[in-house]
C-alpha cells in the first residue's frame, strides 16, 4: 500500500489514475533496464518512478 507520497497528490499532478499508471509503469520498466543491481535494491524501481512523478522530475504532457 502506497503512503507517501499520496496517491490523490499523483494524481493531481498527472490528470487521471489511468495516465498515472501508464506513466509509471514505463517509467519503472525503463529503470529496471538501466539500474544496477545495488540501486535495485536500494529503492525499487516502481517506487523510484513513483517519486520522480511526485517531484516533478517527470511530467505529463
């Protein structure tokens, strides 16, 4: 279960839950393919893409 940051702030950033989950899925998948193993397991991938939304470091269009 997702706690921080608020999955309602996501959304609000993204537009719509859909969008938000497209978003982030290809996020974490392009992560998965790039990261090292100890960035892994240091934060997953899904989680990493999660707070780079929150941040602003990915936007929609």
């Amino acid at each position: 279960m997702l706690l921080k940051p608020p999955i309602d702030a996501l959304v609000k950033k993204v537009g719509n839950p859909y969008k938000l989950a497209v978003i982030v899925s290809k996020r974490a998948k392009l992560l998965q393919q790039t990261l090292t193993e100890s960035e892994k397991e240091e934060c997953p991938e899904v989680t990493r893409a999660i707070n780079e939304v929150y941040t602003g470091k990915i936007v929609s269009e």
